[in-house]
C-alpha cells in the first residue's frame, strides 16, 4: 500500500509505503484487545462484581434501610407516648396550682389576714443579683418551658401555704392558751379576790382568787390550754389541780372532789380536769380558781370577763 503526502506550499509530494497488514493488525488489537480483557476480568472472572460492586449490594441496603426505619418509629413512638406523659403532667401541675390557690385564698379569708399580704393571684416578688455562668443559653421546647414555670409557681405557692400554716398555727396556739372564761360550765360567783372577811374566823384575810360555787360533782374545766403541774392535796386548797400555760402564767383550781388528770398530761380549753366538791379549808361545793404569772396572784375576774378570738 502506497500513500501520496502532498504540501500546500508546492513542495514536492513525497510517497510513503505501508504494509496493509501490518495496518490492519493494529486496528484490530486496538479494538479487540481491551474487549477480550474486560470480558476476562469482568464476565470471566467476575472481578468487578466481587470486589467493588458485590452482587447483593442492593439487597444489603434494602435491610440497613429497614432497619433504620424501625429505629426511626420506634423514636417517634417512644417520643409521641412521652409528649402525651408531659402533655398530662402539665395539665396535673396546673390542676394543683388552680387547688393551692383557692385553698389559700379560703385560709386567708378564715384567719382573717390581710389578702394583700397573701394575694395567690400573683406571682410573689423574686429577686436578686444574678452570675451567668456561660454566655451560651440552651434552647428548650416551649413545654418544658411551661413546665418549668408551673413547678416554679407551685413551689411558690407551697411556701406561702407554709407561711400562712405557721401563722394560723401560732394564732391557734395563742388562742389556746390565751387565758379567757370560768372555769365552770354552770355555777356563780361566790367571792371575789382581794380582801374580804375569812368566812371561818371573821377576820380580814387576803383572798388570792375568785371562788365559784355550784352542784357537787360538776365539771371544772380549764380556761385555756397547758401541762398539768401539779394534781394533788395541798394545805388549804384540798385536791388542787395547777397548770402551767407558757410564759410565766399558771392557773389552779382548788378543792376537788376527784380529779381527771394527771400531772405531765397535756390539757386543752375546756377540756375537764375534775368534779366540783369541798375538800380542803372549805365551807360548801366551789372551785377556787387563781391565776399567776410569775409566781405573783393576779385578779382572775380580768381574765374571765375575757372572750376568746
């Protein structure tokens, strides 16, 4: 096979002569030689397949794909039943607010306080100086927000319940053992204190009490709360019953016919400590009642004409 070059610039042609099997042989090594290899490596031997591009490549993440699908309801369910259990925590937490405010607000209304002190509409005052720790803040679902205010505003709520408790406790303890009343149901006032004439030898003697006369057998009762200090016979007085109220004062009542308590015995207003009878320096049924406050007799008449609350 014999080629002709030709030059534009009217050099002379030159020939060139190629061997045409030579030719033919290049072209077909070129063309068949890279399909005769990829059919060895790819079809024969099946290296493609089993080393970058496994047969069960597509089945694999079919499973992967499954599962993580299984994973991912198993979260939105396990979430949704958590948000429900928060939905209903929430509604709990604000069911109790809504019970400690009218509970509250029926104990200021009872005592008797100033509502303005115990206003359960509003929020109690909260302050002082504040140190941030980061400059960084987390962001939170609005809910747990709502919770957080909620458990905020019961504890608040329960703080000033325990204020208003304690205050309605030490006015119910000073009204138990505010010193007020006679202490008998029914009788009447058979002599008063101060001085008077001895009713066994007329002379005029210092009377440290107030004596009321009634029906032998009949309740003697404490005018206000106590410990019972002493519930025995003591000279003059006959069967004595002395209790102690706190503060220096003590009441006694004398001449029992029997007694109801006994000392070291927590007593309270109205609660009966014996019977009516005429024991001791005495002329007829009475109670000889006194009042003492640091071991100085004080006129219980002040103390009877007194009303509770």
């Amino acid at each position: 096979m014999k080629i002709i070059l030709l030059s534009k610039h009217h050099r002379a042609p030159r020939s060139l002569s190629l061997n045409l099997g030579l030719v033919f042989g290049f072209f077909t090594a070129l063309v068949l030689v890279p399909a005769i290899v990829g059919y060895y490596l790819g079809v024969r031997h099946n290296w493609l397949d089993s080393s970058l591009l496994p047969f069960d490549f597509a089945a694999r993440w079919d499973v992967r794909v499954d599962h993580q699908q299984q994973r991912l309801n198993e979260v939105l369910r396990v979430s949704e039943q958590q948000f429900n259990a928060l939905t209903l925590r929430m509604a709990e937490l604000q069911a109790r607010v809504v019970r400690l405010d009218a509970l509250g607000e029926r104990l200021v209304s009872a005592s008797g306080l100033n509502q303005t002190e115990f206003n359960f509409a509003e929020s109690p005052g909260l302050g002082g100086p504040s140190v941030a720790e980061s400059d960084e803040s987390l962001g939170k679902p609005e809910f747990m927000d709502e919770l957080a205010n909620l458990a905020d505003e019961i504890a608040a709520r329960e703080e000033q319940l325990e204020i208003l408790e304690a205050l309605l406790h030490g006015q119910r303890v000073d009204a138990e053992v505010f010193i007020a009343g006679q202490p008998v149901r029914k009788g009447w006032m058979s002599s008063r204190f101060g001085r008077r004439t001895d009713p066994f030898n007329g002379r005029i003697a210092m009377h440290h009490g107030v004596d009321f006369a009634g029906k032998e057998g009949s309740d003697i009762i404490a005018v206000a709360a106590g410990v019972v200090t002493y519930a025995g016979t003591r000279s003059g007085y006959g069967n004595l019953v002395e209790i102690s109220h706190g503060n220096g004062y003590f009441t006694r009542y004398g001449h029992l016919r029997s007694f109801s308590v006994s000392v070291g015995d927590i007593v309270k207003s109205g609660e009966v400590l014996g019977a009516m009878g005429s024991t001791g320096r005495s002329t007829g049924p009475h109670v000889h009642f006194e009042v003492l406050k640091g071991g100085k007799h004080l006129d219980p008449s002040r103390f009877i004409a007194r009303k509770r609350g």
